[in-house]
C-alpha cells in the first residue's frame, strides 16, 4: 500500500486515466466502464478499475495542479507498475479557432511552474512533450471517430489566479490554451519511463469569456474519453 492510494499491487491496470475531479473519476468509471470495482478513496481521490471493450483500464483522480497530480503519478508508476497514463482534464482555450467542447491533444506542455527548472537546474529549459505514439494514435482514432480534434501547445499554470501572466503572448506564440497540469505529467513521464499524453476539452475560453458550468466540467466531455479509451485498447 502507498502513503495516499489505499490498494493492493495488481488492483490498477496498467493503464490509467487521470482526471483531476474525483468525481469525474467516478463519472468515467459509471458511464464508460463495465464490471467496476473502487480501488482508492484516500483523502477522496477516487480510483476505480473496469473494463472498456473487455480491456482492463482504471481511472484515479488525481486533484488540481502539478504537485497534487505528482503525489498520484509517482505512487502509480513506482508502487503500481503502471505503463500509460493519460491526462482526460478541462482547460481554458486561447486560440481563436477553439469553441467549447473541443477536444485537444496536448502535443507540448509550457510552464510557469518551477519544477522543471528545479529539476535540471539553471539554463537548461527542458521540452515537455507526450509519448508520439499515443499522440499519433488519439489524433488518427479522433479522425476515424468523426471527433474533430485539435493538436498544439498547452500552457500549465502553476496558479490558477494569476494576472501577471501575458496570456495574449503566449498566444501570439503558438499556445492555444490553459490548464495546470500538462508540463509535470510529461516531466514525470520521462523521469519515471511510462507513456503519457494529456487530451482535453475546453471548458473555458480565456478571451471571450465563455463557459460551461461546473455540472458539465463534472460529467460531460464524451468525445474526449472516447478518443481516450479507443486509443488506449488500441496501444495494448
């Protein structure tokens, strides 16, 4: 057992999804998956294995921000042996060609937090990017799907509250939207040898001022978790 997931050795596929609501996690688990069973409760970070398609998938809750999402990743890939990990999450859009509702796939993450400054020490600005396998397998599954699916440069925020942050040049740099996790889940992918992407749905847009509520963030985003569990039974 580790310090903040109350299961045994084997009760976690070895593919996990990662959403940063519990309840979304036990959203995932009730609508997408077949013969459920709750493996974690700690401190309410849900986790729940299942099957998709007759494929063993488990999802884990993992709370808000790259140091919460550390405590889940690590404790999964050294205690649990898991080999994929994909981020299913909502994020604030930029870019002007984004509504809400579309799906992304993260293909780099940029950051404002310290951890991977901390990580390589000075002068060393390290790329964060995803496994190209499970990018390149979520993005042709979307187009067989009929999921319209974007690819690009997710900017993770160390504060969600944050107005110091020039978000109108970070897009005029290529980054089309927000969120604060995707830089440390590739960061721990490369330290830690598993494979991970980051697929999300705009829930927001920074600009514009649109958004969908609470509810929706909570239990909806099917077209993401579709292209999520196809690509995963598609990597097995």
């Amino acid at each position: 057992m580790s310090t903040h997931i109350d299961a045994k050795l084997g009760d976690y596929a070895q593919t996990v999804l990662l959403p940063g609501d519990p309840l979304r996690a036990k959203y995932i688990a009730d609508t997408f998956l077949d013969d459920v069973v709750q493996v974690n409760a700690v401190r309410g970070a849900l986790g729940f294995t299942g099957t998709y398609k007759g494929h063993r998938i488990s999802v884990q809750g993992s709370g808000m921000g790259i140091p919460s999402m550390s405590i889940y990743i690590n404790e999964l890939a050294n205690e649990f042996g898991v080999k994929t990990i994909m981020r299913v999450g909502s994020f604030g859009a930029m870019a002007d060609d984004i509504q809400l509702g579309d799906v992304i796939l993260a293909s780099g993450g940029s950051t404002d937090s310290a951890v991977i400054a901390q990580t390589f020490g000075p002068g060393i600005y390290w790329s964060a990017l995803p496994d190209f396998g499970l990018l390149d397998c979520a993005y042709h599954k979307a187009l067989e799907l009929n999921i319209p699916v974007k690819v690009g440069n997710i900017f993770a925020a160390d504060r969600f509250y944050n107005d110091e942050i020039d978000m109108q040049k970070l897009t005029d740099y290529g980054v089309i939207g927000t969120e604060m996790e995707v830089a440390g889940l590739y960061l721990l992918a490369a330290k830690l040898k598993f494979k991970a992407l980051d697929i999300l749905t705009a829930s927001d847009h920074i600009f514009r001022g649109e958004a969908i509520s609470s509810q929706e963030r909570q239990t909806s985003f099917a077209d993401m978790m579709t292209v999520a569990l196809e690509t995963a039974i598609a990597m097995k």
